[in-house]
C-alpha cells in the first residue's frame, strides 16, 4: 500500500473524474516506459522507468448479430501509471472506490 497520502489522494481524484476506472483491467503489462503519461499524477513516464500499462476492451453486446461479432473489432482503452500511482490506485479502487465496485473483504465463510 502507498503510505504518500497525497499520492494516495490524487488517486482518488483520478477515479473520481474518470481519467481511471475503478474495475480490474481485460490486460495488465509492466515494462519500460515510452514518454507516456501516467494517467493517476500527470507526470511523464522516463523512457528508463519501469511502468505498469493495463487496457480494457469493449466487448460485442448481446443485439450484435454473429456476423457483427464474428467481424468484431475492439475499441481498446490503455492506460500508464508509475509503479507508486498503480500502487495508490490499487488501494483506492478496492478499498475507497464506490463500494458497489470494492473488493469483497468479508472472509469465506461456506464450507470446505
């Protein structure tokens, strides 16, 4: 977990103006970076920093015919964050986004 609360709150403000979803992405990769944004501070990437990218996918909806899905071509949204923002986002999307979209925290509790 980021302890930097201003790291932590900058998070928050990104999920809450949408430049972040708060859902676990389709794809997540970690490499260098390319000079991309970080979509959680703002700040460029260096082309030598390690960097999470993760991307969503649409998928076909349901009144798609098979021949539409069949042809289907995603629209794929990606995002970069430095490994400290992913980290802050983590946190704030599972434990202080909107509580329909949290983690569970409750314990299993069927049988085994």
């Amino acid at each position: 977990m980021s302890d930097d609360p201003t790291l932590r709150e900058r998070a928050r403000a990104a999920i809450h103006s949408g430049r972040v979803p708060t859902v676990p992405p389709n794809r997540m990769l970690c490499g260098l970076a390319a000079g991309a944004t970080c979509a959680v501070c703002g700040d460029r990437l260096a082309g030598d920093e390690v960097a999470f990218e993760f991307e969503y996918r649409t998928p076909p909806t349901e009144a798609d015919s098979l021949t539409e899905r069949r042809n289907w071509i995603p629209e794929v949204q990606r995002y970069h964050l430095h490994h400290d923002c992913f980290v802050a986002w983590e946190f704030e999307r599972t434990n202080v986004g909107p509580p329909e979209r949290r983690q569970s925290t409750t314990p299993y509790r069927g049988r085994i």
